[in-house]
DNA sequence: AATCCTATTTCCAAATAATGGAACTAAGTT
DNA sequence: AACTTAGTTCCATTATTTGGAAATAGGATT
C-alpha cells in the first residue's frame, strides 16, 4: 500500500518505485516489483536503471534482485545528524540512561508514525525490537500516545487518521474513541504509559517533548518488561523522564529546532 | 565537491541536489545553495520544491532552509537491515563486544571510504565521534586498511585513486607507495593496526571479513585509547577477532551476501 | 511612506526527456 | 524443436523539463 503522491514528475516516481522496494524489505526481482507496480514494464525498468546508476537501488547479478543501496545509510546519517532531535538530545539520553539502567528511546512523529531516532540500552537489554531509523504505530507505543497527546486538534485529527488500529495485544486500543479518551487522560497526567499494547511483556512511561512555546517535537520513554518492573515501579522514574524531556525541549529552543510536525 | 553523474535526466539532478544538501551538512538557503550548483535558479527551485514534496528535504519557514528530511532516517534503516552486513553480523559482533569489553566496529568499503554499518560500545564508552551511517576515510583506519589489504589489484586501484591522503595526525600514511607497503605487511599478518593514524590517541586492531571465495566483504575492529591499551595489548585480541570475522563471512555466505566492493 | 535592494517565486515557448506498446533476446521447460 | 516466462531494447509520440526573464515579497535606506 504505497503512498501515492501527486504530479512531481519523473522524480517522484522514482522515489516511489525506491519505496517499493524498501516496504517490500528483501531483495525483489524486476518480475516482482512490475506485478505490484503501477508503471508499465519499460517505464519501471528505466527508474530501476536510474536508481542503479544513483547507487540508491544494488542489484544482485546472480540472483537478479534489487535491494536499496549503501548510499541511502550515509545520507540517512547525514539526515539524522541534520534532521532528528538525536543529536540536540545525546548527553540528556545519556544520562538519564545512566540513572536509570534501562533503555531509553527518543521518538518524533513522522507521518503519522513513531519514528525512533535514538535509543540507549542497559548493560542487560532485554530482547526487543528496535534501533534509530524504525518506525512503529503511534496509538498503542508509549512515546506515540505521549506526543499525539500534545498535538492541537488539527494536527491530532490528521495522525489520527493515519492509524490503523490494529490489534496487537489484549491491550491494544483500536478505535478513535478509545484513543481520544486515553490522551485527555495522557495531558492531564503529562505522562504516559505502553501496557504491552504494542508487544506482549513490554511495558514503558512515556512523556512528550516540548517546545517553549508548548509544541510537540518529540518523545522520551524508559521501556522494560514485565518480569522486571509493574507499571508502577516504572512511575517512580516519572520525575527523571520530565527533567530530562523538559532539558531537551529548551536545548531544542536553543538550537531552533522546527516544530512542525505531522 | 560533488560527484557528477551524467545522464539519468531529472532523477540524477534531483538526487544530486540532495547530495549537495547532504554534504553542506547544516541547513542552507536558496541562494546558498544556487552558488554551487550547477543547475540555473529556476531549474533548482523546482527541484527543491519536488523534494520537499517527497519529504526528502525539509523546510525551515523562518529561517529559509533546506535540510534533509526524516523520510531518509526511515528509509535508511530498511536499507541498512537489507543491504548491510550487519543484521548478520550482529550476533557475533554482541558477543565479541561482551568477551573483549571495547568498542566493536563493523565496516564496509563504499565508494572509496569507509561505511561503518555498526559498533557496539563498552560499558564505559571512551571519547570518540562514530556511529552507523558515518563515513571515514579507508586510508588512515584500521578498518579501511584491513579491507584494501585484501582487494585484488583492480579494485585496490581503483580505491586508492579516491584516497585523499589528508594527514590527520603525525602518525597518518599520506602517498599511495606507504600505503601499499603497509597493505602488503596487513595481508601476511592477517591484521591491521590504527596507530593514531586518524584520531589522535586512538588506536585499533581490524581484520577483513571475507566471503568463502576470500573476497572483501567488510571489515571489523576493537577500538581503543591509548590511556587504556598500547598496541601490544590491543594484539591479544587478534585470535578473538579473527575468530568472529571468519564466523561473520561464513554466515554471510550463508545468506548470499554480495561480494563486489568498490 | 516611498524607494531601492536582494532573495525568492512564477511564467511560458522552446528544448528535451520520458513514455509505453511492441518487438526482441535469453534462459529455461515441455 | 516449439513453447513459455523473464528481462531488455526500440522509437515515434507525448509530456515534462528547461531557463531567461519578469513578477513578487521582504527588508533596509533614505
């Protein structure tokens, strides 16, 4: 289910095609890729060259698959550095990784989604899935529900349609109304919980990132599972996670991170 | 100094705009940008315009800047898990980092440089600026020397051909005859060593990764600082590394890792 | 408040590149 | 040898890109 972006030329459907092959997420052959295509065959195959050529797509001669190339790992560093509050948020993380002992994600929304762009582990992480670059759902992760929580109504209602509510767990919310009531819920604590609505086991405390001026531009969460800590044990680390988030929102102030998100 | 790519129409212009973004490395503006670039201002314009559409760039309305956007930290983390040595690696590159206690790099050779594609830090980091994503030059690292030393002569020429020879240090090899003395010694004892040749007090051991046909594929190293180890003390760990490195190409070949390198 | 900059954005006829149906090639199958 | 399937190339038509120039926006200066 590919996005379908409108009238940016050649351009943009080679990017589409480069999406392709990164939702599909293994090597994909021409054949492959042209049966869920929306281009016709001679069309496709220019923008594969194309991207070949860009080094953007490799290609396997033996086994005649398209993956996405190395290039896109070194502009996604540059990306990162440039783009994402991780760098901005570094030494707060650190630090609060080092109090606490558990592993600490830094997340901003991206089109809708949870987009991790940091993340710290304990000297025992606990197996789980997850590193900078990876996206998840917002409405049942931690950091997802604690920024949709802080976002003005226009911007809420536009994630909001953006989520899919899929069932995960038990626990997983899955439909709009339960999701509203739950962040009313989430800006009058300032905090949120994850009660393994994403993943079985998985717990987390969760509290947005602000601007000065109040806006939402990220989210800070101390994960762990149920084996180690109750949701209540987790909201003793309450007081810590709003220093560091409330540190990281005037660092960004100073820094002129953007605010806009959606 | 951008690489020029002749020849794949808009998509190689636009892609080259962003490289240009990506490589200035801060936020820039338009007229910023028109100085260098090769494109006619109106030309450029909308090609900003179609990556900011695609979400590749991002826009600062105050400020006026362009600035790569998140959708390159997303669709990076596909390709490092598809196209990366390291969802491979990663078993054996934890448990090393376990057994020796250092700073794990794992590497690969892109376009003349190195790619470091993972590293798995001590439990108390020492002070050094890399990460996945970033990029270093083969010549002076142990990784990037480990990796040449073990490339067939048409590739090895074709990498040294885009080594700077930048001396960053007092220790740093700058002509190509040094290095190609150096590379043959690495190639008899296996091994290579950092000595400061890059960072200033910091220093390595790597090995290559090679694929069953004895190809480069990626290189590894322990990294350390000389307040802690010398280079003799770094040597103890040759069998161990060597160790991973083989069980890191076997399982490679294993899943059909690529062997070109360039 | 009028003028002059400078930076950014829009316009449009000419130039160029992309398109895609169809034909072709290569490699395997019956 | 005939047939299938997958990948690649061709080329006249069509659509997009191009870039000089003009318009606009936002300061700064008088």
């Amino acid at each position: 289910m590919a996005a379908e972006k409108r009238g940016d030329g050649t351009v943009g459907k080679a990017l589409d095609v480069l999406n392709e092959v990164a939702e599909i997420g293994s090597p994909v052959r021409f054949s492959s890729l042209l049966k869920t295509s929306k281009y016709p065959k001679a069309t496709l195959y220019r923008l594969l060259q194309t991207l070949l050529n860009q080094n953007m797509l490799s290609y396997n001669d033996e086994e005649q698959t398209y993956k996405l190339g190395l290039k896109l790992v070194r502009m996604a560093h540059a990306a990162w550095l440039q783009s994402s509050l991780a760098p901005i948020a570094l030494p707060f993380i650190d630090k609060l990784s080092d109090k606490v002992g558990e592993t600490v994600h830094l997340a901003q929304l991206d089109n809708g989604q949870v987009l991790y762009v940091d993340k710290r582990n304990p000297s025992s992480p606990i197996e789980m899935y997850s590193q900078a670059g990876k996206v998840g759902p917002a409405y049942c992760t931690g950091v997802g529900k604690a920024m949709m929580a802080f976002l003005d109504e226009d911007a809420l209602s536009r994630v909001i349609s953006k989520q899919a509510f899929f069932k995960y767990t038990d626990f997983t919310i899955t439909s709009e109304k339960e999701l509203r009531k739950e962040l009313s819920l989430i800006k009058k604590q300032g905090i949120s919980f994850d009660k393994q609505e994403h993943e079985a086991k998985i717990i987390c405390i969760s509290s947005p990132i602000l601007s000065s001026k109040g806006r939402v531009i990220g989210g800070l969460s101390i994960t762990s599972s149920i084996d180690i800590h109750s949701i209540e044990s987790l909201e003793e680390f309450k007081p810590q996670l709003l220093e560091t988030s409330k540190l990281i929102g005037k660092e960004a102030g100073a820094w002129n991170f953007p605010e806009q998100n959606n």
